[in-house]
C-alpha cells in the first residue's frame, strides 16, 4: 500500500479529546503497529471494520462541480475519535487504516480548467491514477476478510470500491445508491458522474439500484439508458415518494434489497441527497438524516452488505462556525452502520 499514509496511534490521540469518566472511541479503535505490514495486521486482528479516508475532490473538478470534498476526511476522524464507547456501539471493533496519498493529484488539479478540453482529459486522467489506487486498497481489505468503511472524497470513487470489493471476492457485485443523480453518465472520460456505469461497462457491476433519484436532475439520455438495461439498473425517485407520495419509503426499502441482495453490494451514500449539506451540489430539497440512518441500518444490517461509502461530504462549503457537522453526521451513519451488523458477528 504504498500510497497510503498510515493513521498512527500518535495521530489518534492529538484527535481525541479525552475527558475524565468518559472512554471515546480514541480510545480503543485500533491503528497499524509501527513497522508492521498493513496486510497481516488487517488478518489477524479482532475488529472488523477498515476505515479508509479519500481526501480528494479531483472526480468533482471534472464532473463540473464545486471543490471542497477533500475536506470531510479530517472533519470526520475527528468526530469518530470523540464517539462513547460503550455498550451501543463500541471503538474496539474500527481499524482506522489511514488516508489515500492523493496530494499529487490533488496539486495538479488544482489549476485545470474544465472548460478546456485538454484540462479536462488531464483531470480525467488523474481521476484514473486514483481509481487505481482506491481499486488496490479495497480488494486488500476484503482479501483480509474485514469490511471496508470508505469516507470520500468525490462520488468518483465508488468505480474503485465496485470494481476492488468485485477483485476481492473474485466476483461482481451489486450496489444500492443513496443520491439525487444516477451517477450512470455517458462514459466520457472519469469523473464522479460516471463512476457506476463505467463499473458496469467494465463487467465489476451486476445490479444497481438507485435511491431517491431527483427527477428534476436526471436527463433524457440517462433515463432512456436505464429503460433499456431496467433488468440490471434500476431507481426510484424523491419525487414520487416525499412529494407526490405514490411510494412509500419503508416499502421502498425492501423493493429495493429485493433486487440486489442475492449477491454482494456496496451501500453508496451521496450526501448532497440530504438537504442543507454542504456539498459539490447542494440541494434544499431531500430526504432527512433521520431517513438516511434509517437506510444505512437496513441495508447495514443483511449479510451481503460488503462495505459502506460516504461521499461529497464539504465542510469547506458549509458554515465557518459549524463546519465540524458533517464530520459529526458521518460519525453517526458509521456507528448505525456498525450497530446494524451486531446479530451478524
């Protein structure tokens, strides 16, 4: 893993606020030993969840969107750190792995222009390098047995998770995608629009369900692609559950499992769904928290759940004052996910 930089015991504690009659996840989470390899820790060791940071917004850059998706990786550790440990949920069974090396991708990037043809193959290519590397670490994780935590990063990034976690059981699997687009672009060059339907065209893909597709923000071109290939992608939209209320959430749920839970799948969360989140593309219209943790536990909770995705996540977009909450909501979608996973361990 030779572009990962490991998360130490040293970087735990300058992170953890400890607090006299209180033991934080800080506290008992678990981090590579000096010196050992990655690999054999992950083998041997009790926890079973790998927490992986992604701290890039290159895939956003080239999809046109606003940067500012690098900055949930560090907002976020810092919240899981400060989490209680006890009885509901308990530090112990994380290993914070580290954080992807993207700084040279990331500095590249930063003066490219997607409004220039070439800058925007440039970016496309870097988005590639990334791909690479997220591909490798998560086909590590799983090889290790252990279920991948991913915290993004751009929505670029669930080609690597796909295409690694398939690697790594030797098999496609299928996804579940909480977002307000399809991510299912046509596939012209990587970006983090296109990051499930370059999956699918690469054979890493089986089944794709996506849910809470915002009608307002799904062209023609996609729609037309998903009628045709319906047995294999499919959705369901904001609009016809929350607003014009034909569907209903909890049943909607269990449609969805229904079509991808015979195989493996990976729970993508985009949080530019939920309304109010400082993201690449903000929305003021979207499903609550509430409903969101609500989705996390129930596809937590099956046996075929392999990892969980967080993504688009910006705290540098949000409030100056209060840009530690989405760190705090991603630590509250990890313990749901974790607390849903209890009956299976």
């Amino acid at each position: 893993m030779e572009k990962l930089i490991p998360f130490t015991i040293s970087d735990l504690a300058k992170v953890t606020n400890h607090r006299s009659g209180e033991v934080k996840f800080g506290e008992k989470m678990l981090t590579v030993p000096k010196g050992e390899n990655c690999y054999d820790f992950l083998k041997v060791c009790e926890a079973k969840y790998v927490i992986i940071g992604i701290p890039e917004d290159v895939g956003v850059r080239a999809n046109y969107g606003r940067p500012g998706a690098d900055s949930a990786w560090e907002s976020a550790i810092k919240s899981i750190a400060n989490i209680q440990h006890n009885r509901f949920c308990k530090g112990s069974q994380l290993v914070i792995l580290g954080r992807l090396d993207v700084t040279d991708e990331m500095t590249e990037a930063k003066d490219l222009d997607f409004n220039i043809t070439e800058d925007r193959k440039k970016l496309s290519s870097l988005v590639e390098k990334i791909d690479k590397e997220v591909v490798h670490i998560i086909s590590s994780i799983i090889k290790c047995g252990k279920t991948p935590i991913i915290i993004g990063g751009g929505h670029n990034n669930a080609y690597g998770n796909i295409k690694g976690t398939a690697l790594g059981l030797g098999k496609p699997i299928n996804a579940i995608n909480f977002d307000a687009h399809s991510d299912f672009r046509i596939l012209e060059g990587r970006h983090s629009g296109n990051g499930f339907s370059y999956a699918f065209e690469d054979g890493f893909l089986k089944k794709y369900f996506i849910f809470g597709l915002h009608e307002n923000y799904t062209s023609k071109n996609v729609l037309d692609i998903l009628k045709k290939i319906e047995d294999r992608v499919t959705f369901n939209t904001y609009d016809e559950i929350k607003v014009r209320q034909q569907k209903n959430f909890q049943q909607e749920l269990n449609t969805a499992l229904d079509f991808i839970k015979n195989d493996a799948y990976g729970i993508e969360i985009d949080l530019d769904a939920l309304p109010n989140i400082a993201s690449s593309a903000m929305t003021m219209s979207g499903f609550s928290v509430e409903e969101l943790r609500q989705f996390v536990y129930f596809f937590g909770k099956h046996k075929n759940a392999a990892y969980l995705h967080i993504c688009e996540g910006a705290p540098d977009l949000g409030e100056e004052k209060n840009n530690h909450l989405i760190g705090k909501l991603i630590g509250y979608l990890v313990t749901d996910f974790i607390k849903s996973r209890k009956e299976l361990i």
